[in-house]
C-alpha cells in the first residue's frame, strides 16, 4: 500500500511504502510481513525534511509488540543495522536518513535467543521514507547562468534563459521555481513552399522548494508545437500534478510552435490538405528535433539548471509522453 498526501505550503510532504508485497520476489517467496511501521510525528505523507525520523512499530491489529517481541526485532536503514532503534512500546527514533529515497526494514529473529552468533532473521516490516532537500541557490540567479551544455554552433543559438522566478504555493502546486528557456533558435523552412520559418525549442523547468531528488520528463502529444505547463499533470497520472508530490519537472514543445507555422492549406483537384501542424516536415532539422533532439537538449538544460539550486544529482529519472530542506525559503 502506497500512502500519499499533498503538504501545505513548506511543510514537510512525506511519501511512505508501507509494504506487504516485497519487490522481485515470486508470490510463493513472499515474505510473513506481520507488522506495520509508521511514523507518528508526521502530520503529512510525502517527505521528510531532516535527517531523522520517529517510527512505530505495531502488529497485525495496531497493537504494540510485546516485550518479548522486541526483544527478537531488529531494525536497518538502508541496510545497515540500527541496533536498539526500538523501545519496549515498539517506538523508536532512526538518524541518518540520505537525500532521495530511504529504506527501512525490519527483521525477527527465529531463534530462542536474537543474540546467538547464528541467529536467523527474517524480514517482516518495511516501510521507504523520501527525504527532501532545499535550494542552495536563488531561483532568480539561474538567469545568469554560464556554460550551458547546449552552446550555439554556426548560425544557431545555444541557451537563453528567459523567465527564472520562485511561485508561490497554490491549492493545487507548491511554491517551486519555474524556469523558462529556448534553446538553438536558427531559420529554417517550412510549407510545401519552403518559406524562411524561425525556429527554436521552447522548454520549462519546475522544481519545488521541497524536492524529494527526483527529476520527471514531462512529454507532448503527436506533433507537439506548444509549451506545456511543466506540472507532471498528465492523462497517465490522472492529472495529478508530480509537481506536488516533490519532482522536478521538464517540459518542451518539440522544437516548433504550431502557431508560427504557415496555415492549413485546403485541398485541391492536384493536393492534398496540408494541416498546419505538419508544416515543419519540410525542414529535416525540424523533424529530428520533434522526434528526439528537443527532448535531449532539454534533459540535458534541466539536469544543468537543478544541480546549482540544490547542490545535489537526481537520484532517479521518469519519462511519461503520450507517443530542498522543508521550511527553508529561496534566498
């Protein structure tokens, strides 16, 4: 069971897995898990934004273990041992929690005695705890960043920021800074008559002041040629928005806008329609830019622009297309 509730402006918004399924084992390996871990003194599921984390530990009934029940638990962080992280109610408090995800599980010994040199353990608790991290730097400064991995070549441009400014939290977003660009404007052609056509890629950054290290490719649909809102909010997430549920997320428009393209062409006795939104295939450059290079150069931009705000690399990466410490403000 996954348990997930949005914060409220900079507090803390944790993500917990409890587990009663256990990744990559088979059905007939899964382990007993006959208790329940928590963590009692978090008003909100989603992150936590310090190092350490108060758990619980009851059974199948929410009662506390006995004594005797605890006396054969122990418990790991991240697979290192926590030794008398449990007090006799079945509390505890673990330190130590790394940026990114955080694995805590429990074991029970099967032996008469846990402190036998050959006692067996067995899994039968676990529960993953994101921890947040905050900005580093201010979010109006990544206007003035240098050396961006997409430079201009030739008649091309490279990285131009356009809009770097901190939102504040809404109803349905937290407060995140949102990053605009476009990247290797240049003249091409476009229409069956190879008009001069002004081209770029568009792209948006959105990372929120409470990012749990985790970093989400936001795709388009069909032919693109428009800058969606980089809120993670897509028909394969039910429009629930990962920007609120602590990712970083990029968007980009393909390298084109529809808009900008020559109109619609109507059919005639010797042609076909030409719809306006398959206006850049004339241009080769263009083509490949919808079909793969917008979206590396925009990885790549956004990889760039979360590094100096957070100090820190993404630990994990999605891609959904359709074909910093909590409380701590941006300074």
């Amino acid at each position: 069971m996954v348990v997930v509730t949005k914060a409220r402006g900079l507090g803390a918004a944790v993500m917990l897995s409890v587990g009663t399924l256990w990744p990559f084992l088979s059905q007939a390996d899964q382990p007993d898990i006959r208790y329940t871990i928590t963590t009692p003194d978090t008003s909100a599921v989603g992150y936590v934004a310090t190092s350490s984390l108060s758990i619980k530990v009851t059974g199948p009934s929410g009662e506390a273990p006995s004594n005797e029940a605890i006396r054969h638990l122990k418990v790991t962080l991240n697979g290192l041992d926590e030794p008398n992280a449990l007090s006799q109610d079945g509390s505890g408090v673990l330190s130590g929690l790394k940026v990114g995800s955080n694995t805590i599980l429990l074991f029970e010994s099967k032996n008469s005695s846990p402190f036998e040199r050959t006692a067996s353990w067995e899994p039968v608790g676990r529960l993953v705890v994101e921890r947040a991290t905050g900005p580093a730097v201010s979010c109006a400064s990544l206007a003035h960043l240098v050396n961006f991995p997409i430079e201009s070549t030739g008649s091309e441009g490279g990285t131009t920021i356009t809009l770097a400014q901190l939102n504040p939290a809404t109803a349905t977003l937290p407060e995140h800074c949102q990053i605009q660009g476009v990247l290797r404007s240049r003249t091409g052609i476009a229409g069956p008559s190879a008009t001069p056509q002004q081209y770029q890629t568009k792209f948006e950054v959105r990372l929120p002041t409470v990012w749990n290290g985790r970093y989400m490719f936001q795709g388009g649909g069909g032919t693109e040629g428009s800058l969606p809102a980089a809120t993670g909010a897509q028909t394969g997430t039910a429009s629930f928005p990962e920007l609120s549920n602590g990712w970083a997320v990029a968007s980009q428009d393909g390298g084109h806008q529809t808009s900008q393209l020559p109109p619609t062409t109507p059919k005639t006795a010797t042609s076909p329609s030409i719809l306006q939104v398959n206006m850049f295939y004339p241009d080769a450059q263009a083509v490949k830019d919808w079909g793969y290079n917008a979206i590396d150069m925009t990885t790549q931009t956004a990889k760039y622009l979360i590094e100096p705000i957070t100090g820190a690399r993404q630990t994990a990466l999605i891609s959904l297309a359709a074909r910093r410490a909590a409380g701590r403000p941006w300074r």
